[in-house]
C-alpha cells in the first residue's frame, strides 16, 4: 500500500526551541527541523512540513488557531500533525475540534522535555502522532474521535485532555474519561471512543464560527474572593472590553454568598458561563437553595456549563459570541455538557 501524506504544521513551543549562546531556550526550530531529527518518519508517511509560526503557546490568539483551522481544511495530505507549546493545547485542540469537519485525522502534539535535555519527549511524541494518524482504527473512525491530542503515547480527546502538570514529562490526561488508545510497540491500541453528541450539537448551532475576537474573561473563584473585579466589569460602560464572562465555580455550581448579586447582574448584561473550578464533571441543576447555589443561579440567567473544564468552557463561549448566536442558543450549546 502506498504510504499516507501526513501535513506537519509547526506552530512553535518547547518541541521547537534552541539554546542560544547563554544557553537560554529560544523558539528557532522550524517543520523541516523537527522533522529532520525523527529519520523513521520517512518509512511511515509522506510527509510535508509547513513551518506556521514560531511562538509559545502561551502567546498564540484565537485568531491564529481560526486560520489554522482554515489551513487544515484546506490541506490535501491524508492527516495533519499540528506541532506547538503544551502551555495551551488543551485550548487550541479543542478550538480546532469545534472548527473542523473531520474529514482527516488532525492531531495536536507537543514536548514537555526541550531538546537540549536529556531523553526529550519532543521526536517522540511526532513519532507517535503520526502513527496514529496513519492507523487504521483511527482512519476508520476519524469522524467518531474528533482531534486528537498524542503526547507520550497515549491519544486523547481534544474535548478532554487536560495539562494536569507544569513541568512533568505526563503532564497530560484526560481525567474525566481517560485516553483514546494507547502506543505499545509501535501500535494503535484502541481503549475507547467519545461521546461527540455535544460536539455535533455545538457545530450545528453555531453554523459557520468566522467573525471578530470576542474576549471573554475567566474568573476562578476562591475562598472568599470579594468580586470586586466583577463590580468593576459591571461599572464599566463597555465591560473592559469583555464580550462574555465563566465563572470557575465552587463544588456543583456555587460562588460566595457575598459576589451571588454580582454574579446575577453580569448574567443579565453579558453571557456567563457558570463552570466548575474542580476542572470538569457535570454540575448540579436542583439540589442546592439560596442565592449563591444552583437553582437561584440558573434562574438569575447564568449559563451552565455542564461537564466542561473553565478553560474549554471559555474556549466554545468565544466561539458562541464569534458565532453570533443569541444568549438562548448559547445556553442550548452548553447544556449539551450535562
Ligand atoms: N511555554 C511553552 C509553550 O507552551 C511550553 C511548552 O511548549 O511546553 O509554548
């Protein structure tokens, strides 16, 4: 069989970096570079590489990941590898699973390790994304696992792999749903597929997601945090600029007594998303009363956010406002997420 054209788009990040002369690790390395220091690519793709940016991905915007969307959709190769910093890819990767039709295998993948340690992870991790792109399960039920995230050797949803870690080499998990597959030996061990019902229902209702950045501010809540950053978003005229609002919430959906009348009026001047600050699981909808729990919440227009970390909440609430759809299609789009 002839070999599978897999694209390989480097965006930059760890996997891509050089010591300078002070030994300081700069992005410098570009597709062809990465690609050059994993010489077993060749015998299992074609592979074309396309250096996109060299940045951190603590530095990318919404506005790179829409055209890079763009780019993959247009690719021609039979897969496409995205290469880039770890610090967002939990972001990035589900951006794209919101953006693309999956008509591909698109796989996000990255390093923890830079290269001039010891045993980096980076050539690795590439190694291991296009194995599975070119894998048949994967290839069979492409449309059914959505982007993927690979990092050492496990593949992931995009929807819920999570950077659990700063700094360790298994920084990366899915802890509501565990990974996808598993690489041993070289081969696809397929352990289970999504459940892309959410994701489908999102992509109907927003239609085409093209249109202007559309900031959206992430408050995580802490033990008795006084919400003067929310009062100063309300006394704003133009909300700081912010076009909608996630709250990472207490336990199943709950913020401090003192902030719940804050939190109620952003609701009505802006979409906000209530998310929980626990990092994912589904949030209550009847159990808890008062003003600062659940029931009164719902009622007082926020948005629940269902089993989503605050980070993918915040990263579909962006696509929703890009998107145009009105604050009830928002709130159908979440609940989606349990
Ligand atoms: N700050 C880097 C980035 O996200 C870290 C990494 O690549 O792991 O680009």
């Amino acid at each position: 069989m002839s070999k599978r054209r897999i694209h390989i788009l480097a965006l930059g990040g760890t996997i891509a970096t050089r010591p300078d002369a002070s030994g300081v690790m700069q992005m410098g390395a570009g597709a062809d570079d990465l690609v050059a220091a994993v010489p077993a690519l060749a015998g299992l793709a074609d592979i074309e590489a396309e250096t996109v940016s060299r940045v951190g991905s603590h530095s990318l915007s919404f506005d790179q990941i829409h055209a890079l969307a763009a780019k993959i959709a247009a690719s021609r190769a039979d897969g496409v590898i995205v290469t880039q910093g770890t610090d967002t890819l939990e972001e990035t990767g589900f951006l794209l699973d919101l953006l693309l039709r999956g008509d591909k295998p698109v796989i996000v993948t990255a390093a923890m390790r830079n290269p001039a340690l010891t045993s980096p992870d980076g050539p690795g991790n590439l190694l291991a994304a296009v194995r599975v792109a070119c894998d048949p399960w994967i290839r069979r039920h492409t449309r059914s696992l959505g982007v993927m995230a690979v990092m050492l050797d496990e593949v992931y949803a995009a929807a819920d792999v999570i950077k659990a870690h700063p700094t360790r080499l298994d920084a990366f998990a899915a802890p509501q749903t565990g990974p996808l597959a598993a690489l041993v030996e070289g081969r696809v061990v397929p352990l289970g597929l999504p459940v892309r019902d959410p994701i489908d229902i999102a992509r109907n209702k927003l239609g085409k997601v093209a249109g202007r950045a559309q900031p959206v501010a992430l408050l995580w809540l802490g033990l008795d945090e006084p919400g003067a950053l929310l009062e100063a978003m309300l006394n704003a005229p133009d909300r700081l600029g912010y076009r909608g609002a996630v709250i990472g919430a207490m336990g199943g959906g709950h913020v401090p007594e003192r902030m719940a009348g804050s939190v109620a009026r952003l609701a009505a001047v802006l979409p906000t998303v209530v998310s929980p600050r626990a990092g994912g699981g589904p949030l209550l909808r009847h159990t808890y009363g008062g003003a600062s729990a659940e029931i009164e919440l719902r009622k007082a227009g926020l948005i629940w956010g269902g089993r989503l970390h605050p980070l993918k909440a915040r990263v579909l609430l962006e696509a929703c406002l890009r998107a145009g759809v009105s604050r009830d299609t928002i709130a159908e789009v979440f609940d989606a997420f349990g």
